[in-house]
C-alpha cells in the first residue's frame, strides 16, 4: 500500500508528535510543528495520536494513491483538488485507488497535514517517524518529498479505508462526486486575522534589556521574516540590544523560547529547535500560543503580550479543552 509523489511541494516532510525526553543528549524533539492540526486529522481518518502524517508548506505536493485510502487535511487553507474536484477540508475524504491530489498554494495560514488511515508506515527513529532535516534521519530518509518517491503505508490500509469510512455512514454524502460527510471539525489554529496576538512570560534574561528594550518587545508589531524555519521563526521589526552586555553561559532551550543574538532580531524556537544557546533569553511564548504561530507564513504579522506563568497554564487548559471537545465530537462521528 502506496502513495507516490508526483511533485514534491515546497517543503513535505513526515511527522508525528516528536520525539520527547531525549533534550539531555542534545536530542531535538522534532515532530508537527502545529500538533492541533495534526492531532485533529489523524481523529479524522481514525488513527491513534501516535500516527505520522505529512506536514505541508505553502506549497502543497501531488500525491497519487495506489488504492484506496482515508485520508483528511487539517491546518492550513491550501487550494486542492482530489481528481480535479475541490477537496472539502476538515472531514474524512474516501480517495479511490489511482486518485490523484493536487495541493497548490497556501490561502491562509502555512502549514497542513494530510493524514490517511493507518498512518505512514515508516520505521520509528529513536521513537519517532518525525522528520529531523538538520541531522537527515527519521520520516523519509531523514529528508523533504522528492519526485518519484513513493510512501508506504499500513499493509492494511485500503481495508481500514473501507471498515472505517463505513462507520460514517450516517453522517457520509458525495459532494461533487468525492465521498466525504457532512460534519467537520473546527479550525482551531488558523488565524483569523493579523496581526495575530501571542502571549509571552517574561524570559530568564529579560532583566538584561533595558526598560526601553522591554517595552519595544511588548509594544512592536513583528513580521516573521523569510530567513525562518523549522527550527526558529525570525522576527523582523525593532532590534532589541541588551544593556549590560557580556558572555552568557550555554542553558537549555524549549519550544516558544525567544532569544535575542547580536543583531537584536528576536528569534522565536520552533519544533526543531535546539537544544541549549547562548543567546540572551528575552521571553518565553506560552504553549498554547505555539501551534498558531506556527501557522503564520513569512511575512505574517504579530503582537506579543506579557503574561503570568498563571495566566500561561489557564491557556493551555482552555486550548486542550478546545482540542478535547472537537476529538469527541470526531469520535461521535464514528460512532453513529
């Protein structure tokens, strides 16, 4: 079971939810850069949390399935077509053997995944079948899609396409002759419109940045420069110089740390980031906030907001309360 790649994308690359607990050794945790996204559509194709998906960047791949799959893209808004039909977002899409999808540029947001049944069948790295593209190893071949590759899938997959989308029936329809359900599942990180608000906790090194430095940081617009990526998105905007200057000793980085290096240009850690820098750390962007971020393009504006360590875990409560009630709504789907 196979799904071949007729034209890679910009940049596609297989993710799952990372490889975590391994920073210690200088292990990065890789994995989807937004995980709302990905978890919603591996629900939707009614994989376990666990399953690989293939991470889209504004520019999407051409993919032709060899048989029949369950597939679902959750995330980004990306023009595509299954067959030359429109392909309905946010819902569980029966692709018959030989269907071609196309999946050109990013309408808003940046980032999608295309999940199918079964998940892509790839040889777990170190507990994970995420994509690390600095150190090449884990998803394909430790790299992005290129044309001519072709991806497996579960031995099983194009009769867990069938079992499955059978337990939509109640809720399936055809619509412009694409097998689909009448349901979706909510769009919980794209943005609605920018520039898009973050929250951030003060960092360890804030107090090294001047009161005018501090307030810059808070008050200014951001854009997230070209120079981004999977490891750090750069904002552009006001350099930010640290008053009292000097060596700073190497310390552990997270996901949504922010640190500032000789040029002042803020740098926001991503999935792929490092494990420890020594760069000044002005800020830490709370959790909650990461996966929308992750959905802005280069480019995309954004404000920062100061926020309590309080205020943080209120946030990430109410985004996995958000995430927990469209995963059941999802599994209702299932059920009836």
């Amino acid at each position: 079971m196979t799904v071949r790649v007729a034209k890679p994308g910009l940049l596609s690359t297989v993710q799952d939810r990372g490889r975590h607990g391994l920073q210690h050794l200088g292990i990065v945790p890789c994995g989807a850069m937004d995980p709302v996204a990905h978890a919603l559509a591996n629900a939707l194709v009614g994989n376990d949390a666990e399953a690989a998906t293939l991470e889209l960047t504004v520019i999407g791949p051409e993919l032709v399935f060899g048989h029949d799959a369950l597939i679902a893209l959750c995330g980004g808004e990306f023009g595509a077509t299954l067959d030359g039909r429109a392909l309905p977002r946010d819902r569980p899409v029966l692709a018959r053997a030989g269907a071609r999808l196309v999946l050109g540029r990013t309408l808003r947001g940046s980032r999608a995944y295309l999940a199918i049944a079964g998940g892509i069948a790839l040889e777990p790295v170190l507990g994970s079948r995420s994509t690390y593209l600095p150190a090449r190893f884990g998803g394909f071949e430790g790299r992005a899609l290129r044309a001519g590759d072709t991806l497996p899938l579960a031995p099983d997959a194009a009769e867990l396409a069938a079992a499955r989308y059978a337990h939509l029936a109640a809720g399936a329809t055809r619509r412009d002759g694409i097998d689909t359900v009448r349901w979706s599942a909510p769009p919980l990180t794209l943005p609605d419109r920018e520039p898009i608000v973050l929250h951030a906790m003060e960092g360890q090194h804030f107090g090294l940045f001047g009161a005018a430095a501090q307030r810059v940081f808070f008050d200014a617009t951001w854009r997230v420069a070209p120079e981004s990526n999977r490891m750090g998105f750069r904002l552009g905007g006001p350099a930010l110089v640290a008053d009292k200057a000097g060596e700073l000793l190497s310390g552990p980085t997270c996901l949504g740390t922010v640190q500032v290096p000789a040029n002042g240009a803020p740098i926001a850690l991503m999935a792929d980031h490092q494990t420890t820098g020594g760069y000044p750390k002005i800020a830490e962007i709370a959790s909650a906030d990461v996966p929308r971020l992750a959905q802005l393009a280069p480019g995309g504006t954004l404000r920062i907001a100061r926020c309590t360590l309080e205020d943080a875990l209120a946030l990430a409560r109410a985004a996995r309360a958000r995430l927990d009630a469209a995963l059941r709504a999802i599994s209702w789907g299932y059920a009836k």
